[in-house]
C-alpha cells in the first residue's frame, strides 16, 4: 500500500497580510471607537458591546493565523479553520454594509486619508480568507475536503452570530414598518415588538432621520431598501415610551463629528409643530417682567427671550407657550437690526401666509404668534443668525383669581414644548410689580418694598416654573376689589384619565383626589388605554368610590397612550350639560383614528360638554383638535400636587357656591381686552360664519392672539404692503408701568374705591 506523500509546509504569508488583515482594521475600530466618526455622521456600525467584541475579534483572529504560517506551524485542530471562517463572514457582512459609502469614501481619500477607513472591512475579509485557505492546506488531522467543510461551518457560525448581534436593529425596522400598517393586528405586533426586543436608541435616532443606513445585515434585509418616516418613528417612540421624542437629548448630541452635520435639515422650519430639538440653538436669556393692577382684577407680563444659534446656519427658534388661565398675547416685538418693531394683529391665516412668505422663499427676519387648542400659543422666529442671536418680546395679559375681597392669585405662564435647549445654569428673571402687596413662594421670590411700590423678584429654573407652575398672590388696597358671584355646578362630570406611563406614579394622588367630590354628584370615569375601561356616569357614593379606585388600581399605565377615543366615549356619555376633566401626561402625537373618531364626536353633538384639561407634566398637546370645541378647553395649571390639583378641579366643578369676581372687570385696558377675548371665545363656541367674523373683528381691534388671529413682525413697511398688511403702531402697544407710575395708578384706585363708597352711601340713603 503506497503511503501519501507528507503535506508540504504551507507558504510564509507576507507582511502586507499583517499590515492589511490586522493593523489596518484594528486601526479602523480603534478610531471609531474613540471618535464616532461613522456613528454620528452615518450609522452605528457598532451599537452593542456583543457587535464591539465580534467585529474585534476579526483582527484577532487574523493576527492568530499569521502567526502560526509564519512559524510554519501544522494546524492540530479545526477550531482555527472555524474562526477563520467565522472571520472571513463577519468582514464580507460590513463590506457589503459599507457598500453605500464606497463613492463618497474613494471621493474622501483626498482628505487626510479618511476615505480609507470604510474600506477596512474589505481588507480584513480578503486577508481572513486567504489565511483560512493557507491554514487548511497545512491542517495535520483536518483533509483538504473536511478542511473546506469546517471553514464553511466557520461562516455559517458567523452569519448566526451577526444576525442575533443585528436582531434588535431589524426588529425595530421590521416595527416600525408594521406600525405603519393600516392593520390593527399589525399595528399591535409592531408596538409589542419595538417593547420586546427593539432598540430605543436606534428608534429616537430615526426620529431625527439622521441613521436611514442599517447597521447589520438582518436589519439591511428587515428594512428591504426602504426610507424610514420620521413621523412613523416618533409615533412608535410615543408609543413605546410615553415620552416626546424631542424632550431626550438627541443622539451623539455635540460630539467630535458634529460639525458634519451643520447642513442637516430641519423638516419642521416654517410648519406649524415644534418638532425635534436643534443641536446649535440655546437660550441665552430670559425675563419676565410684569405690573399687577389687583384693584382692577388684571396683570400684565412681558417675557422676553433671547436664543443664540451655535451654528454656521440660519435657523428657525420654536417654542409652545402656555399663558396664565384666560390670559391672552397682546403685544409681540422682534429686535431688528437692533431696533425693536411691533406686531401686527390680523387673521391667523394672513400672518401665517405673511411669515412663510418670508421664512421659506427670502429667509429673512420674521416673528410669529398664533394660538390653538387650549390657549397654548405656538412662538415662531426666524433666522436666529448663524453664529448670533435674536431677541423677541411677547406681552400677555391676564385675569387675577379672585380668593377673597381684596386678594388675587395670578399663576406665571411656562414654556411646555420648544426645539432649543435650555441649559442648567440658565435662570429665568422674574420682576413683578403691583399696586399691593405681593408675595410668592418664599423659596422662589423675595419681596421687597421700595418707596411707593411692592415689588417680587426670583430667578426661576426653567423646570420650577414649568413642572409646577409658581402663583403669585396679590392684595389689593381697595377692600371690595372681589365680589362673590353665584356658580352652579355642572350637571355630569366625566373623568378621562390618561393611562399612559407618565400618570404611573399619580394613581395614588387620583385616588385621594376622590375624596373631594361631594356625595350625590353625577361623575363617571375613562381609562384611556388600548382597550380603554369605562364608568358611565352615576352619583357619587362609597360603592361608587371603591369602584373609581379600583379601577384606576388595576391599570397598567404603560407606554403612550391614545387619549382621543377615550375623550370621545366621555363625550357621548356626559351630555352637553356636562362636562370632561381631562388628566394627562404629554400628547405629542396625533393619532389618525382616534382623531377621527373625536372630531366626529364633536361635529355630530353640536354643543358637546366643555373640556376641563390639566397636564401632570410640561409637553405637547396633540389631542385636542384645532376647532371651536378645542379652542374653547380651559387649561388647568398645576403646582406639582396632584391629589391638590386634580381635587381642587373636582369640587370647583361639583359643588355649589359663588365664585370670586373682579368688581372692575373692564374698568382698565387690560380688563377691556380680557373682556374682549372672552368675547372672542364665546362667538367661537357658538361656531356660525357671522360669529367667527365677529371674532376676527374684535381680535383685530384689540389686538389679540386668539385661535381666529394672531401676531406677525416683518422687516420692513414693504414686506407688510407686500402681504396685504396694516403696518403696526408702536403707541398703541401696552407696557409694563414704570416704579413712578405707580403712584399715578394709587391715586386712580383711591379715587375709584371713593366714587364706590359715595355710590354705596347715595344707595343707602
């Protein structure tokens, strides 16, 4: 029997093997680790520890190999032959990932050689397959034939290594395209996928469009070439978290590599939604400044801003303001060139077509107010200068909350949804002033008393003046500023709850909030959920509270939340006597079907009950719809105690007794123009084309931002010619009074407080 002829010693691989199978792809994940270079300008090639270790172990295995050949060692083993083949896999897999980018790279080699990094994957999977043959040819237990099987199990093994890695990033693709499924079965496998096993931070990264390139070879094959919807990935991040997508720092924020990105586009410049945060734009100052006329149940404020634009672009500020209860924008000053100019108030839809005018076709320096469902008031400014910053002034005016014969509570405004960030240190100024005393939250403010004036400052966090809404009290030096005015209670109650996670940790205070709702009381309950629980409205009793607690005991408060149906269902079960107390978290969605379904509700009822909201946190409002029934919701304000909140709401609404009034309503511009917008807001109600005109009518000439008008400043008399617009008049604009007008204002309300008496006296005699 003739013996084989022993297996000639394999061929030394040269250096070039060393150079370009390891040190050139160990440079390669060196510098991307280190810089996130491809993370933040493209896609993350590496997005776990488990992908980190993989593609690695590429070079590793590499490095093993060469040296074996190098030493003319015989493979005693098929483990090499396995991790060879495994090697050569996970290289040609990034490769082909990388294939996109091959054009721009050959293009960026010109560039201190940065163009050859994306070609690190194809040197290191040419080298592995040329030392996994090399070692198979010298295996000393393995045939050539066996040899080649164990090298191909290698591949296959990792295949199934970078498809289990890669599982998280096609899940989250594959949700997102059956969230986007007019199916509600597929909708629902897309929501418990992303929950289950999908990647969080590769779903907020889609909400900013900014990683359309996948990262694996499962999720290239999940994603099946197709462009991802930002707005499909904000709904499912809602969804999933039950947060905003804008209220979490964008991902790789500010890093090395951020400067690539100064050309990105911002898709919501000019549209009518905050959208996401801009990376460059930040807050650079904030005062309020503000006069309390107590005597006449009225105050006006004036918050100025001024944001700066880090970037090498012009870029759009855009911020949701939510005003004190019933108050309204009266005033709106952009700096121009340094100099400020006036508003002009005219119908929402002439200044908005006036602001895109300029913002979308001659970029140049236009401010925008309007109003929308729940008094929120959408701010928009453009250009914030690249490398500068814009300054802009918005005046409100607002009713005081009378709480005894010569005491008012005014509650400041707060912003609840913007696209720039405001940082730690950044504080917000606040000077109040009035014609009496003031006080405030001693941890907040401090009063002082200079001659002839009470005065109230305080540097705010921007999270205590929007999370819990700080009030100022204010007494008057007229004794009969306030008078008791009978208030019926309403007839039907429903309570809607928002069964979303940001309302997890307020089950407890909505159960002791319960407790002041007087026996008797019609009051029913909606959980919203996906399969939301209801209680149809029925009086108040023991048996009935235990129900209400047990309820809102049993749900799970998960994710987010659809919350239209939900106001819907409480809709049709009120009546139009009633009304709805709606307690949420942020709604930054709108969501087609449940939308629909309300809206309908709400033109099919005619005069639906009125809807009572109040937020548990600062955000978005996409819910109420942009109509008459919306535009009329009052907003609650909160002070950060639920059970405080939500049961002060409950028994001003269930229980019977007068209210305090201001006696001077109407007395002072400022009552005039909140007489006006209650005006306003009653003519919408009654939703007819004469009243809507009505409205227009009255919110031109008092110059208010109401859902029907708003504020727009533009740079020139031209532009305002341009846009069939009235040029504004400075003289007409309210101020905040001076220290030395308040003595002018004293001596007003005294002779006001003597007319009164000498009409008291007259009347009695």
């Amino acid at each position: 029997m003739t013996q084989a002829p022993p297996t000639p010693p394999p061929k030394r691989p040269g250096w070039i093997s060393l150079l370009f199978g390891v040190l050139f792809p160990a440079f390669v994940i060196g510098f991307e680790l280190l810089t996130r270079l491809c993370a933040e300008v493209f896609f993350n090639p590496m997005p776990s520890a488990a992908s980190i270790l993989l593609v690695s172990a590429v070079p590793g295995v590499n490095l093993a190999l060469w040296l074996r050949l190098q030493r003319r060692e015989p493979l005693q083993s098929g483990r090499w032959l396995l991790a060879g083949g495994s090697a050569s896999a996970v290289a040609a897999c990034y490769a082909l990932i990388f294939t996109p980018l091959y054009p721009l790279a050959a293009v960026g080699v010109l560039v201190f050689g940065l163009g050859l990094l994306p070609f690190g994957p194809v040197a290191a999977c040419t080298v592995a397959v040329v030392l996994t043959r090399k070692a198979g040819r010298s295996s000393a237990t393995e045939p050539r034939r066996r040899s080649g099987r164990t090298a191909f199990a290698g591949v296959l093994l990792g295949l199934v290594a970078l498809l289990l890695i890669d599982l998280p990033s096609a899940a989250t693709r594959l949700a997102l395209t059956w969230s986007a499924s007019p199916h509600a079965v597929d909708q629902r496998r897309g929501l418990d996928t992303m929950r289950a096993i999908g990647d969080r931070g590769l779903l907020l990264r889609l909400c900013y469009d900014s990683a359309g390139q996948p990262s694996g070879l499962l999720s290239l094959l999940a994603s099946g070439g197709e462009a991802v919807s930002s707005e499909g990935a904000r709904e499912l991040y809602y969804r999933v978290t039950g947060q905003a997508f804008n209220t979490v720092r964008p991902p790789y924020d500010g890093g090395a590599w951020s400067f690539t990105r100064e050309f990105a586009f911002d898709g919501d410049q000019g549209g009518a939604q905050v959208g996401g945060r801009l990376r460059d734009l930040h807050l650079a100052s904030s005062r309020i400044d503000g006069s309390v006329a107590n005597h006449a149940g009225a105050a006006y404020l004036e918050w100025t801003f001024e944001v700066r634009n880090r970037g090498d672009q012009p870029a759009e500020a855009r911020f949701q303001l939510q005003p004190p209860p019933g108050g309204v924008v009266t005033r709106a000053t952009l700096w121009v060139n340094g100099e400020p100019r006036e508003a002009v108030f005219a119908n929402r839809g002439a200044v908005r077509a006036a602001y895109e005018q300029i913002v979308v076709r001659e970029r140049r320096d236009p401010l925008l107010v309007t109003a929308g469902p729940g008094g929120r008031v959408l701010v928009q400014a453009f250009p914030v200068p690249a490398g500068g910053t814009m300054k802009f002034r918005l005046g409100l005016t607002a009713p005081l909350q009378g709480s005894a014969p010569d005491m008012g509570r005014l509650t400041l405004p707060a912003m609840v949804d913007r696209n720039f960030t405001i940082g730690d240190g950044l504080k917000h100024a606040v000077w109040i002033e009035g014609d009496g005393a003031l006080s405030g939250d001693s941890a907040l403010f401090r009063a002082e008393a200079p001659v002839g004036v009470a005065r109230l400052r305080g540097n705010l966090t921007d999270v205590a003046l929007s999370a819990s809404r700080p009030t100022i009290t204010a007494r008057s030096p007229r004794q009969n500023a306030y008078a008791l005015a009978p208030s019926a209670p309403v007839a039907n109650l429903m309570l809607v709850v928002d069964g979303s996670v940001a309302l997890r940790n307020h089950a407890g205070a909505l159960r002791e909030a319960l407790g002041r709702i007087p026996p008797g009381a019609s009051v029913g309950l909606v959980l919203a959920r996906e399969e939301p629980q209801a209680l149809a409205p029925a009086p108040w009793s023991p048996e009935r509270r235990r129900a209400f607690e047990q309820v809102l005991g049993a749900g799970r408060f998960l994710g987010g939340q659809d919350n239209a149906g939900a106001l819907a269902e409480a809709l049709e079960a009120v009546g139009p006597a009633g009304a709805v107390l709606w307690v949420h978290g942020p709604q930054p969605v709108r969501f087609a079907a449940g939308a629909a379904r309300l809206e309908q509700t709400v033109e099919r009822l005619g005069r639906p009950a009125r809807l009572i909201s109040h937020t548990v946190a600062p955000g978005p409002d996409q819910t109420t719809p942009d109509s008459p029934w919306g535009w009329t919701a009052q907003s609650l304000p909160g002070t950060g105690d639920t059970a405080q909140d939500v049961g002060g709401a409950l028994a001003g609404l269930l229980t019977p007794g007068p209210r305090w009034r201001p006696t001077a309503d109407g007395l002072s511009a400022h009552g005039e123009r909140l007489a006006g917008y209650r005006a306003v807001l009653d003519l919408l109600a009654a939703n007819t084309p004469t009243g809507r005109a009505q409205a227009e009518a009255i919110a031109a000439h008092l110059k208010l931002v109401t859902p029907v008008s708003g504020a727009v400043v533009l740079e020139t008399d031209a532009d305002y010619a341009q846009s069939g617009l009235e040029p504004p008049n400075a003289a007409e604009v309210p101020t905040v009074p001076e220290p030395s007008e308040w003595a002018l204002l004293g001596l007003a309300a005294a002779v006001l407080a003597w007319t009164l008496h000498r009409r008291r006296r007259w009347a009695l005699a």
